[in-house]
C-alpha cells in the first residue's frame, strides 16, 4: 500500500494550489491523493481550480474527491432549492466566475465537464485506517447512519468530542490556525482563503505540507 496525501480546503485559492502540489511527494502510480470538498467560492479562482482538478482527475488513478457544503450550496442554488444560502456564502465570485469565462449572461453558464465533476463528488472515503469526511460525524452514530447534512456542515458537536469512531476521522470545513490532530480526528482546513495557508497531510507518517 501507498501513501495517503490528503488536501484541506481549497476555496478558490489557485496558485496556493499549484504551490501546494508541486511541494509533496506523491507517486501518483502508488499513493493515493484525497481532496477535502470546498473547492470553490470566496476565492479568486474556483473556476482555474476546478479546471485542474478535472486533468489531475484523468491521470491520476489514485484520487478521490469530497464534497464539501459549498459544492452542495451550489447544486442547491442550481436547482432553485435555496439561492439565498449560497449566494450569503461567498458564491457570487464562482458565478462570476464562470459568466466572465463564458461571456454568457444567464444564471449558471457551467460548462458541462464541470457539471459532471460536481456531481461525481462523494461524502465520504474510508480505508483500513481512516476515514475522510469534508466537516465531520455526529458522535454515537454508526458511519452507515450519518446524515448527509452532517457530514456536510458539522462543527462544535465533533471538533470538541473524544469520541472513537473506530479509526481516526480526517476533515476540513472548520479554519484553523494550524493542523488539529487528536487522537480520534485530524483537521486540516488551514483557511487559505482567508489569507492562511493550504495544508496537505501524508498519511500515516503525519507529516503536513503547507502553501
């Protein structure tokens, strides 16, 4: 078995993503490479990032993507389900964004390869020795029973409980200062775009690279 690398938070911050890739040590023919969710909004790029990402997706076999509450703030905003969260939540950079590429003036020019990434994002990956989830668990809940809001927006009930999931949980969604690393869950949403760094972890040797 390889090595896991995992990335917190992106948000749009392109060239800390760049930064980010060229510093850690993957073999992409061995190890395996997971993003956290939150790819997109607030930052100046989510469009670029995005755009990587989906190259990085085809020659790469090793990769996973979350989803993270801002992808899902868009589908929702996308489907006419809830506008006014996403938009609240930093997504007029995206949308603009996308217009400014397309030079289209309708609600939402998303090319369709972008279409197909968001919704191939998945909730959560789990291996032999963790589990990767973009905001959290609710304690005392079985990983099959976990709601998918949860997963999606979980804060204060996870970050402060000891709970044993079974093996540690990895997550972003909560900007911290600096990696959290307990024995129960490992936080790696470093705030990058909130002038912070963006923080990959290598698994299990715990050893964090910053951008």
């Amino acid at each position: 078995m390889g090595k896991i690398f995992a990335i917190g938070d992106i948000h749009g911050c392109y060239d800390q993503l760049l930064e980010l890739m060229k510093k850690i040590p993957i073999d992409f023919k061995r190890d395996t490479l997971v993003f956290m969710g939150d790819y997109i909004d607030r930052g100046p790029n989510s469009v670029e990032v995005v755009d990587f990402l989906i190259k990085l997706k085809k020659r790469v076999p090793g990769i996973i993507f979350l989803k993270g509450n801002h992808e899902d703030m868009l589908e929702k905003y996308l489907n006419g389900t809830d506008r006014f969260t996403y938009l609240l939540n930093g997504g007029q950079q995206t949308l603009d964004s996308y217009l400014s590429r397309s030079g289209h003036s309708g609600n939402h020019p998303i090319p369709p390869e972008h279409m197909e990434f968001y919704k191939s994002l998945r909730l959560i990956y789990e291996t032999e020795d963790y589990i990767f989830v973009h905001a959290g668990l609710r304690p005392k809940v079985a990983i099959e029973d976990q709601e998918t809001e949860d997963m999606l927006w979980i804060r204060d009930k996870f970050l402060h409980t000891r709970h044993d999931f079974g093996k540690p949980v990895v997550f972003g969604h909560t900007p911290l200062g600096e990696p959290m690393v307990e024995a129960n869950k490992v936080g790696i949403d470093t705030g990058a775009v909130f002038g912070n760094t963006l923080t990959c972890v290598q698994l299990p040797d715990m050893v964090f690279y910053a951008a």
